[in-house]
C-alpha cells in the first residue's frame, strides 16, 4: 500500500464538562488517506462525521491523538488541502473569477499567475464565459461548480467535500457527480485523492473506492471497506443493490454488530447459501409509515429521503427503518435516494382507517413471507390458534434470539393492525380473526 498522504492515529473528540465529566464526539479512532482512491464517509447525523473531517484537515485538534500528514504532524507541516461545502460559501461581492483566485492572493501569486490558473480551472470544470458574472446570477448547480473551481486551483493533494451535492435538486447533483468522476479517472483534476462526507448510500457507492460508516455515541467506525465494482457503476445490477443494501442495515442497526460484507463476482451476486427467505422486517409501525405517506403526498409524492429527516429534525436511522418498511409494503419505492409514493401508498394516505386497514392486510400477506405463514398456519388449524414458538423456531435458524424477539413483535404489532390475526400475550399464541377470508396456499411444513 502505498505511503498514506494523512493518517489519524488514536485521534479523539471531546469536550471537558464542569462536572469534571466530558462529552465524548469521537472515540478513539484510527484511519488513513492514501494516493489514487476515493473516500466516502457515511454516518447517522451526530456521528462526528463534519468534526472528523475538520480534523483531518487541520481546521480542528484532536483532543487527544495524533494526525499525520506525510508521517509529520499535521500541526508543523505545509498542508495542501481544499475544502467543498454543502453551502457553496462564495464571497457574493465578487465575480466568478474572483472568487476562483481568492485562495491564489490569499498565497500571494501575482495577477497575472492567479487569472492565468482560475481561467483554466474555469473551462475545467465548465464555466469558461461565465468569469464576470456574479454568484446570485447563478444556478445552484454552476454556483457548485464555482466552489469546485475554488477548491481545485490550488492543487490540493487531498480535496474534502463535505455533502457537496446535498443543497442540489436531483438533476444536477447526478450531473455533477459524473462530471466529478469523469475529471478524476481522466486525471484532469490536480489532486491525488478525494475524501468525501455524505448522507447519500447510494452516492458512495457510485463513487467510492472505499466506504467508511460511522457509528454514534460516540462516534466510531463501524465498517471501513474497499469497493471493487468498475467504473461506470450500475444501479441496476445486484452487486450494486446488495451494497446499498449492506449499508443501511449497518445505519439502521446500530447495536448489531455490522453484518458480514456481500461477497461479489464480476459485479453480481453471489449468494450465502445459509441465508434463509426471510426478510429483515423493519422495526416501524404502522402509524409511523402512514406519518410518512401523508408527508410525501404533501411533497407531490416524492421527497429526498436525508432532507426529509432533516426536515423533520429526525436522525437518519430514524427514518430509514419507517422507509424500509412502507418500500417493503409496496407503498413507497426508493430512487436515488427519494422516497416515490406508489398509486397504493397514496391510496393508503388518503385513505379512512377502516380502508387503511384492508389495504395494509392485503400488502402485507402479498409483501411479507412472515405474516403469510402465519395466516396460513391459522387457517390450517381447526381451533383457529397456533403457538409464537413455532414461528420462533424458524426465525431463530436465521436471526440471533434479540433480532428473533423483534421480529416477532414488529409482526405482531403488523397483524395485529391490519387485523390479520390477534395475539394472546398470556398464552403466547396467534389467533385467527380475518384470517380465513385470505385466499393465501398452505405451505407443506404448517400443513402437516
């Protein structure tokens, strides 16, 4: 591996308390930027994702710890970064140039040399003919692409984006991030590797060579690992899918240990074998996911999944758990990282509670393998009831006995609610209700 341009050992973040006590941000972490890769860095909010990168850079000391640049510490040494902001953060009283060249005057080159540099990374990143405008004439996208411009003239070996696209409509977030690719691979862009915040999965895995997820309270490493599909990256291919998949379990599951890495080959999947046909029920109710249709219908039926939560003040893994499950119930689907409402969720939204009801109990046994055996198993019985235990029996093949416990509850609280069954607490059996109305085939292992 090649000499790592930073390297953080041991850093910490924290902040020292009257009480003697102090609020730990980030727990003692090590990690590494070397030449030739790209870095993304995933994490709920209040992760330390913003602090962490701020002390990679030198903007912020570590509490305790050390980081490196060049095996020299960062404090002492000349270090050559740039920084893109969510924000764009130009100066509005300056031209497009001039905001380019203001890190150059900051270095003290001469005119001559700071429009001779800002003029070409201009027509770099494609804004030649637009030196003289001025910020607010600009759209989101071109103002991005001033921040781009700022950020490159300098040479920086490392460049930092912090949620560069995040402030951008769809559109233009992916044809920047293609121009960005496009400007790394062709080697047009002067700097040896990027090292980049987001709140977008979907976003790392188009980009990155490597992705870093951090857990919170503190913040932590959770799983750092290198992404071997080519360039350009298909969102359609399973390879693709399992790694989105990979990392909003690892989001949404916060006190799991992260599940084992997808195993790919030739950008497809290779299958576990151990793996059973149960899906991971996520742990939202019902209330929760009908919340969240009525919010899309009030966006026209589609929101960004991360601004959404922002809006809401909700941490990421709040809400992705309550998208997981309106997706899964066919309610909703998830492109690029917006929630789409479907023709059934906005039937559901719109729908009185009774209706809500018979819609939620019919997408349920179509979506949902658990709670169609269940109701087949009720159906098969003559006293219309059947123990939780054997349903416990079979998750605990796949699930640990803690995921098992939820699994069963979140079921519960599903079936109970689109009145599929009722559930005696004392007894800890299943009862059928409506049941016997749901046209559902027996399976060979209830039926014997």
């Amino acid at each position: 591996m090649p000499e790592a341009i930073i390297r953080a050992e041991q850093v910490e973040k924290y902040y020292a308390q009257p009480s003697e006590n102090r609020i730990q941000v980030i727990s003692p972490t090590d990690l590494s930027i070397v030449p030739g890769e790209i870095v993304a860095l995933l994490g709920p909010s209040g992760s330390g994702k913003s602090t962490l990168l701020r002390m990679l850079t030198g903007l912020s000391t570590p509490s305790a710890g050390q980081v490196f640049w060049h095996e020299k510490p960062i404090g002492s040494s000349d270090v050559n970064v740039s920084i893109v902001f969510q924000s764009f953060a130009l100066f509005p009283w300056l031209t497009v140039l001039e905001n380019v060249e203001a890190p150059l005057q900051a270095r003290g080159q001469t005119p001559d040399e700071r429009r001779t540099r800002a003029m070409k990374m201009l027509d770099t990143v494609g804004l030649d003919g637009f030196q003289h405008a001025f910020p607010k004439e600009l759209s989101g996208g071109m103002r991005q692409r001033v921040g781009f411009a700022r950020a490159l003239v300098v040479e920086p070996e490392v460049l930092f984006m912090d949620e560069p696209f995040s402030a951008l409509d769809v559109l233009t977030a992916e044809n920047l991030r293609s121009e960005l690719l496009e400007l790394w691979q062709k080697k047009t862009m002067p700097t040896q590797a990027i090292f980049i915040v987001t709140h977008n999965i979907e976003e790392a895995v188009l980009l990155a060579d490597r992705i870093i997820v951090l857990g919170r309270n503190p913040g932590h490493i959770r799983t750092d690992f290198r992404v071997t599909l080519q360039h350009p990256r298909d969102r359609k291919i399973g390879a693709f899918t399992q790694l989105v998949d990979y990392i909003y379990k690892v989001l949404t599951r916060p006190e799991a240990q992260p599940p084992e890495l997808p195993r790919t080959a030739g950008g497809k999947r290779v299958r576990d074998q151990r793996l059973m046909s149960y899906q991971m029920l996520p742990h939202a109710r019902p209330g929760g996911i009908a919340g969240l249709l009525e919010l899309l219908v009030d966006h026209d039926g589609k929101a960004d999944i991360y601004r959404l939560a922002d809006d809401l003040a909700f941490e990421i893994d709040d809400i992705l758990p309550i998208v997981d499950a309106a997706a899964l119930l066919s309610f909703l689907s998830v492109q690029e990282g917006d929630a789409v409402l479907t023709p059934v969720g906005a039937e559901y939204a719109h729908a009185e509670i009774l209706r809500q009801k018979e819609i939620f109990r019919t997408v349920a046994v179509d979506n949902v393998l658990l709670l169609r055996q269940i109701v087949r198993a009720l159906q098969a019985k003559s006293d219309g009831t059947v123990s939780e235990e054997f349903f416990h029996d079979m998750l605990d093949e796949q699930f640990s006995e803690d995921e098992t416990l939820r699994q069963l509850e979140t079921a519960i609280n599903w079936g109970r609610f689109a009145e599929l069954f009722d559930f005696d607490n004392s007894r800890r059996r299943f009862i059928r209700t409506h049941a016997e109305a749901i046209p559902v085939d027996l399976p060979k292992e209830v039926a014997n």
